[in-house]
C-alpha cells in the first residue's frame, strides 16, 4: 500500500511565506461571489457571510458523511468529518481498517478515544480550529503518528497528548503557548516538532527528554535569542527559526555536529554566523531577508552545502574563492546590490539553480556559460545590453528568465530575438516573460 504523506514538507521557510498572503486574499475571494464581496460593507455583514459558510461547510460535511456510510467500509482510506456538526467519533470509523488518516477539524469532538486502536492502518489525525480546544482530550492511542493541533489557541498540550507514545510527527503551530508543553518529553518517538507562529518566552526552555528529536520549527515564534538549552537536541538535524529577531548565533551553535539545514530567513543579521563555518556537515543555509553586506573567504568552508539563499540582503560582492563550494547545487542571490561575480564560480560544476535577479549586473557574467548542469536560471530585472548567444547551448537548461533588461526591451533587437528563438528550440524548455 503507497503511504500519504501528510506534512507540508518545507524545504525553504521563504517560498511558502512569500505565498501566503496571496494564498489567504485567493481563499477568501472564492468563498463569496462577487455580488457578496460588493455587499461586505461592515463587520456585521462579514460574520453574516462567514456564518453562510460555515452552514455550506456543514452541508457538505453531511453529505459525506452519507457518503461515507453507503461506502465499503474497507474502501476507505480517508474520512473528512471537518466541519460536521458530530460532537464524537461514530461507532462505525473503527470497522474501516483501511483507513489512514481522519479529519475532524472544525468539530464539537472533544474525545480522542482508544477506540482508534482498532484501525490498524490509522496513522494521521488532523484536530485543527476545534470548537472546543480547551475540553479536548486523549486516550491512550498506539498507532498515531502523525497529530495536527494547529489554530486551537492552546497554551499548554491537551489531557492525555503524551499518552500517545508512537507520535513522531507534532504540529502546534498558530497556538499561543509561551513555553514548550513539558509532557513532550514523553514522546518518546517524537523526531518532528512544529511551533511556529507562538509567542514562545523559551530562552531557558529545556529540551533534554526530546532526544530523537531530529527537525524543530521555531518560524514566528518572537526570539530574540536562540533558546540556550538546545544542544541538548543531540538528534538534531533541521532547525528553523525565521521570521524572529535574531542578530547573530550563540558560539555553542556548532555543538550541534548532526545539524545539516538551518533556516535563519527574516531575521537581524548583519554578517554570517562566524560558529557556522565550525559546521561542514550543514546542507541548506537560508539567510534571506537578512542585512548581510559582505561574505568573507571562509564561506568556502563550508564544503557539503548544497542549497545557499543569500538573497535580499545589501551585498556588493561575493569571495573569490566561492568555486571551491562543489557541492553547491542552489544558490540564490537575486535582490542584492551585485554587479560582477567571481571568477572561480565558473567551477561550481554541480551548480542547478543559479539566481541572480534584481542585481546592478551591466554585462553577462561569462562564469555562468561554464555551468553545463545549470537548469534554472534567472538574471532578469538588471543593466544588462546584450546577451551571449551560447546561453542557448547550456545543455540542461530548463527554465530561465532574461526580462527585464536593456537587451529585452530594444525594439528591434535581433541578436536577442535570435536568442530567444534558439533557446525555444529546445522542447519542454521554460522561457519566462
């Protein structure tokens, strides 16, 4: 049986952030025709249609539910039951063995009972925005692995969490604890822990009975300060913490020699982390949104990074010796003050996504014709008057972007429209506007 992979993987904290606002205006324009969005013209009026939808969402959730019940019981391998008006789990769930993962977000339901025992192939429970989130409670429940409390406005876990020993995966983000709940310890298996969007006071918190934790997000949660305790996540393997305050990084950050992807987006700081060059194992840098204005030599150091974000920051230049990074498959720098790069990235051989957006580049930087395993490339909104015809000959190159430019622009253009017809050649190939 394929397995559902439940979680949002988040690669890079910035591409889900930088879409979410757009994401939330979509979502909310499609609940209500145009004539309805015209007629929202106070508060009142917006819980009038909010309470249109919550009655729509009802209506569906009874039909499924119907549905549900006129189904083969071992058919079934997800059973949505948000926004129905059930105040508990129907006896009839713990006949369907096939079943993977329930919803019952947007209920009455209070009880998480033992019953889901019965359900052997039972492994994700979503329990997000319920209606009663202080009442909820769990019994002791094996085979869960995967929980979502997400938007309860808890501040501390609900009765009975940690009976459910097997949890590997926890999701508590968009609640209002101040403190990491100390029950977690129980968790034994526990190796994912999100509490991003909390106003989490946990400078001091300790970690040490989450010892299998391996990915800790900290996104939003208003630091100031990395939480002093954490090497005591031996396990450790991801770690973000974006969109905080954060100005620098602790010099007992590089105890953390199993630390491979750390996601420092949207935060204060000046200069990179000089601890972070103690860290070769590390994969993935993320220092986006940042206000670093100079990368010295010792970058270079970091030899197994595979995927830098350097963008949106102030800086003018790159070290020269960044070719000696071969491991370097992403590197993203658009959004800075750019206008030449060094020699040596002409080695970066392993080199796939190479952004260099939104600079102050007034030639083509020739480095990046050497770069045969290029296959996303980006150098739109610069100075740059004409372009090599070579581009076209980068064998992997799958998307790519050169708007925005003097050579784009010059009407006509021949040498750029020849250029745009040799690389269009290439079927499947990406040419963004």
């Amino acid at each position: 049986m394929a397995k559902i992979d439940y979680r949002l993987p988040i690669l890079c904290y910035h591409a889900v952030i930088r879409r979410l606002s757009a994401f939330f205006l979509l979502l909310f324009l499609t609940q209500f025709s145009t004539a309805q969005v015209r007629d929202i013209k106070s508060e009142e009026d917006y819980q009038k249609y909010l309470e249109e939808i919550r009655l729509k969402k009802q209506a569906e959730a009874t039909e499924r539910i119907k549905g549900y019940e006129n189904q083969h019981k071992d058919s079934i391998r997800e059973l949505n039951f948000a926004y129905s008006l059930l105040s508990e789990i129907p006896e009839w769930v713990y006949e369907c063995d096939s079943v993977e993962k329930i919803d019952i977000s947007h209920t009455a339901i209070t009880r998480i009972p033992k019953k889901l025992n019965r359900m052997p192939n039972l492994r994700a429970l979503l329990v997000e925005e319920m209606q009663h989130p202080e009442q909820l409670r769990f019994q002791k429940i094996k085979n869960l692995e995967v929980i979502t409390l997400t938007k309860n406005q808890l501040t501390k876990a609900p009765r009975g969490l940690a009976r459910a020993k097997n949890i590997q995966e926890l999701y508590l983000n968009y609640n209002a604890f101040e403190r990491l709940p100390t029950r977690l310890g129980r968790i034994k298996h526990l190796h994912t822990l999100n509490m991003d969007f909390n106003p989490l006071l946990i400078h001091d918190q300790k970690f040490f009975r989450l010892r299998k934790l391996q990915k800790l997000t900290l996104n939003r949660c208003h630091l100031t300060a990395v939480p002093t305790h954490l090497p005591q996540l031996k396990q450790l393997e991801t770690l973000q913490m974006a969109g905080n305050s954060l100005k620098g990084l602790p010099e007992w950050f590089s105890v953390l020699n199993k630390l491979e992807n750390i996601i420092l987006y949207e935060n204060q700081i000046q200069e990179i982390p000089t601890v972070l060059y103690a860290m070769p194992q590390l994969k993935t840098l993320d220092l986006y949104h940042n206000q670093i204005k100079k990368v010295g030599p010792e970058l270079a150091q970091l030899k197994n990074i595979e995927t830098l974000y350097l963008s949106y920051n102030e800086l003018y230049s790159l070290p020269e010796n960044l070719g000696e990074m071969q491991s370097l498959k992403h590197l993203y720098l658009h959004h800075n003050k750019l206008s030449y790069l060094p020699a040596s990235l002409s080695q970066l051989y392993q080199l796939e996504t190479l952004h260099l957006n939104t600079n102050r580049f007034e030639s083509f930087p020739n480095q990046v014709l050497d770069l045969q395993n290029l296959v996303d490339f980006d150098i739109s909104n610069n100075s740059i008057a004409d372009f090599p015809q070579e581009i076209a000959t980068l064998p992997h190159l799958e998307v790519i972007s050169l708007h925005s430019n003097p050579a784009s622009k010059k009407e006509p253009n021949p040498s750029y429209a020849a250029l745009i017809e040799a690389l269009e050649k290439v079927q499947g190939r990406t040419i963004l506007p």
